[in-house]
C-alpha cells in the first residue's frame, strides 16, 4: 500500500465516522476538509466525491 493509498483509506474512514455521528453533514465541505486533513489528490477527491455522494 503506497502512502496516497493509506490517505485515502484513512480519508474513507473518516468520513464514514463524521456521516455515522452526523448523517446530515454537509457532503461536500466534509469531504473538502478530508482532502486537506490527509493530503489527497485531485483524483482522490473526486472518489470520495463519487462513493459520499447521495443517490438521487
């Protein structure tokens, strides 16, 4: 496992935790703050963007 990998895990992680504790959390700030907490990538972003986004 690289590190942008651990970070993201770590990200995915995190953000399971914050939408577990407060399920009507802003998606989009939560993640922006993740992206900056653990260093990820533009790509990355867009992943958690992807897998946090709510079905329509």
């Amino acid at each position: 496992m690289t590190i942008q990998d651990a970070a993201l895990h770590r990200a995915v992680e995190w953000m399971s935790d914050r939408l577990r504790e407060e399920p009507g959390a802003n998606r989009g700030e939560l993640i922006d703050q993740a992206s900056r907490e653990f260093g990820l990538t533009p790509l990355q972003e867009e992943f958690l963007y992807r897998q946090f986004s709510k079905p329509a």
